[in-house]
C-alpha cells in the first residue's frame, strides 16, 4: 500500500509538473504574439534539452558521488570530434561508436584519478579540462595546417539528430540512466558513497572499483551528448582556455533544477524536463531581443545560484 501511494504521489507530480511547464509555453506563446509554439522553435528546443539531458544525466551521476567534474564540457566536445571523424569514415554507426567510445576512454581516465588520488575532483577536473582542450587545439591546428576542415560530418550521415531518430535515442538514454541510477547495485553503491563513504567501505564496498565504473557510465552518456550535438551541429569550433566550460552551464541548471524537483519525482526524470524548462527561458529571452552572450549568460547563472540554493537548502555544513 505504502508503495502504491508512492507512486501514485510521483505520477500526480509529474502531471502537475508537465501541466505547468505547459501552461508556461501557452503564456510565453501569447506574450511572444504567437512566435513560440512553432513547430521548428519547438523542434529546436526539445533538441537542445535531449543533447543537455545525456550531459545532465551524467552529472546526476558525479554529483552523487559526492564529486564535481568541470572538465565533461571539454570530453563532450572531443567525443563530438571522434564521432564526426568516425562517422564520415563509415556512416551513422561511426558516429556512435566514435562519440561513446571517446566518452568513455576519456571519462574512465577521469574517474581512474578520482579514485586513486588525494586530488578533490574539481581540482582535477579544471586539469583534465585544460588537458584535453590542449589536444583540441592542437588537432585542429594540425588540420588547418593540412587545409582540412576540424571536422565536418556529412549531412548524410547527420540523422541521429532528426525526428524520429533522436528520441528513440532519448528514450533509450532515459531507461538506462533510470535503470542504472535506481535499479542496479552501482546506483546503490553510488548513492551510498555519495553519503558516507567510510559507511560504505565497512559494509564491503569496494569503492574504487565502483568510482571507476561509473565513470564509464557516465562516460557513455557523454559520448552520446557528443555524437547528438555533432549530428545537430554537423561541426563545433575549438574552445580553448576554459571555454568549453559554456558547455556545461545548461546541464548544471537542469540538474540543480531536478535537484529541487526530486523530492515530487525521481531525478532522473526530472533532468529532461528542466532542461525544457530551461530552454524555453532562453529562447522567449531570445525571442523578446535579449542579446545573447553575456545577459543570457547572467541569466543562467543567476538560475544556477538560485536552484543550487533550494537544492541545498536542508543541507548541514559545507557542500562539495
């Protein structure tokens, strides 16, 4: 019985939480004089919420452990550059194959040195970051010398980011986040490392073994934000000196966002629909002639200290 009401509690708050975001679009819609509800303004934004929801997604994932990774932004964007390589090489499956198996080498040596290092993650983080912009940078200085372009993938081999192709991705993503963070043993490892990890080495957790293994969780969910956002984009310029942490300004959003949400639905749930929520906003900024770049920019970040603030609000103590 106490399961049931539970679920009936999460499926009513989903309801109210779609019916508001809704309600939210008929009244930009109406304040916009009918430019927001378009289908290719709507086509746009569930785009960019799917392609923000893998590297949100990923993040649910590190935030969870207790950890904070600043550098995804810049393996998302070297998955993307593996994925268009690959893919004019041998079609679609090239794309995926080279977007999540980047991800995942790049994340594995990632979570490798969470795990057998004393270095605090974002620390790490902000190196690894800087490293692999380092590698962007110089693979895209070598094509330019070679009058090549920094990759540019074939509009043929561009459909994983069409309709109906992206959402049977995103369907996909969606049921192996979900099953993974709340139905396998990681997931639960993962969570009880997040709160207690000398709890949770007494208990037989070995927990390098499973730092490492989520790394290769998440790296699967960034390599496939990467191929989504090649597959969109077609191609993205390097991004060098931290630049590429504009990446991950989005996905923080939707994660603090679902964070706030979490105690109505599950979190992993929660991440595409606050990306949305996330998207809409910018786009009626856009919409109503709000520059983009540094107001839309502040914008976001005013929203990330804001949900950071509620997601934490009951907790004790300094937050990692």
């Amino acid at each position: 019985m106490e399961y049931t009401g539970v679920r009936r509690k999460t499926v009513v708050s989903l309801f109210i939480i779609v019916a508001a975001i809704v309600a939210v679009a008929f009244f930009f819609n109406l304040l916009t004089g009918g430019k927001f509800l378009t289908g290719p303004n709507i086509n746009a934004m569930c785009t960019s919420a799917v392609i923000t929801s893998f590297f949100a997604w990923g993040y649910c994932f590190v935030f969870a452990l207790g950890f904070m990774d600043l550098s995804i932004g810049a393996a998302g964007l070297l998955a993307l550059y593996a994925s268009g390589e690959l893919g004019n090489l041998i079609g679609v499956p090239g794309v995926v194959i080279g977007g999540v198996l980047a991800g995942i080498i790049l994340m594995t040596i990632n979570f490798n040195i969470f795990a057998w290092t004393r270095i605090p993650s974002w620390i790490a983080g902000i190196g690894m970051c800087l490293l692999y912009e380092a590698i962007i940078s110089w693979y895209a200085e070598y094509m330019q010398s070679q009058n090549m372009y920094v990759v540019l993938l074939k509009t043929e081999y561009r459909t994983l980011a069409r309709f109906p192709y992206i959402y049977i991705v995103f369907a996909i993503g969606l049921a192996f986040a979900y099953l993974i963070y709340n139905r396998s043993t990681l997931g639960l490892n993962v969570r009880a490392i997040g709160s207690n990890p000398d709890v949770t080495k007494i208990m037989g957790v070995k927990i390098p073994n499973t730092v490492i293994l989520t790394g290769v969780v998440c790296g699967i969910l960034v390599g496939c934000a990467g191929f989504l956002r090649e597959s969109h984009a077609g191609r993205m310029y390097p991004l060098t000196g931290l630049q590429s942490l504009s990446f991950i300004f989005q996905p923080l959003a939707a994660v603090l966002l679902a964070q706030v949400l979490e105690k109505w639905i599950n979190i992993i749930v929660a991440v595409p629909l606050c990306a949305l929520f996330v998207y809409i906003c910018f786009n009626v900024l856009s919409s109503l002639g709000v520059p983009s770049g540094t107001f839309q920019e502040a914008v976001l970040g005013l929203c990330i200290v804001v949900f950071g603030v509620i997601a934490q609000r009951s907790t004790r103590g300094v937050v990692k």
